[in-house]
C-alpha cells in the first residue's frame, strides 16, 4: 500500500491557550488513529511543523481537518508525496518540544527528497527530512 506524507509550516492563531493546543493534539491523535495517520507536530510558540504519513485516504482527510482548522494561519505546504514506508511510525500525533531555531530551520529546509538519509549521513544533512529524523530521535528513545 502506498504511504503519503505531508509536511507544511503555519503560524500559531492569535490567543491560542495552551489548554485549546492540548486538546487539539489529543483531537488530531485520536483523528489519526482511526485513519491510520502517524506524524508529528514541532511548536515553538509562534510557529508550526507538522509532518504526518499514511494512507492516502486518511491523509487527505487529516489534511483536511488542517487546512479548515482556525487555529492556525498562513499554512505553507512545504512536500507532498510518497513515501516506500511510512518514516515516522512512533505516534498516531505527538507534539514534540522546538525552539525558533530549529522550527525556521524545518520551514527554510529543502524538502524535495523525502526520505531519511542513512544514519552517518543525517548529522549536518540540508534535507528537511534528515533534520526533522535528527529532531525526532532522542524523543523515540526516551518514548
Ligand atoms: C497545528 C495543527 C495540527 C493539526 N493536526 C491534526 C491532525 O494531525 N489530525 C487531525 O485530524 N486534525 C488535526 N488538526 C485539526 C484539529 O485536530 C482540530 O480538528 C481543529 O483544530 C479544530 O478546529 P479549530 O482549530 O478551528 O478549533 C490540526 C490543527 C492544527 C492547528
């Protein structure tokens, strides 16, 4: 079964709580456990990345549920395509913590290679989803 991956940056709507983020992120897993969608979303505060992966149908309706979703603005599609296997399987969606730094570094990144370089390869890699594996890692060993 071909596996679609989506990754986009958007910026935080005005007066969002921390409360309303929670429960969205626990909204967007539940989603995406039914739809067979794993992913991950990156916030620092200001901004959003979000990488999710799965079937087509599942992620076109979780891209869906994104793009209708007043809790965010100005949404960029950085990639969309396919993937041979799915590269993020850990979570149905896990907001993991970021800083600015490394949030402008995913939104700047070159996303036209989609998969994973090897791992003696992703230290100081240019390719979005190389720093995005990097940002992931040290969150899937401690899971
Ligand atoms: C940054 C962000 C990521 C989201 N991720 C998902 C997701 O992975 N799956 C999903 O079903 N919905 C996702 N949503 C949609 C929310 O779960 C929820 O349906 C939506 O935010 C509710 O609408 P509202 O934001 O207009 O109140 C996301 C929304 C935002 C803002």
């Amino acid at each position: 079964m071909p596996i679609r991956a989506v990754v986009y940056a958007s910026e935080v709507a005005e007066g969002l709580s921390i409360e309303h983020l929670q429960s969205l992120v626990a909204d967007a897993a539940r989603f995406n456990r039914v739809a067979g969608v794993t992913g991950v979303l990156l916030h620092d505060g200001v901004r959003f990345v979000q990488y999710f992966e799965g079937p087509e149908d599942g992620v076109a309706s979780v891209y869906e549920r994104v793009l209708q979703s007043s809790s965010h603005t100005g949404l960029v599609e950085l990639a969309r395509g396919r993937v041979s296997t799915r590269q993020f399987p850990y979570w149905s969606m896990q907001q993991l913590p970021a800083d600015q730094l490394l949030v402008g570094r995913l939104a700047r990144a070159d996303w036209s290679r989609f998969k994973i370089s090897e791992p003696e390869n992703i230290a100081g890699s240019v390719w979005g989803i190389d720093v995005l594996a990097a940002a992931v890692a040290p969150h899937v060993q401690a899971a």
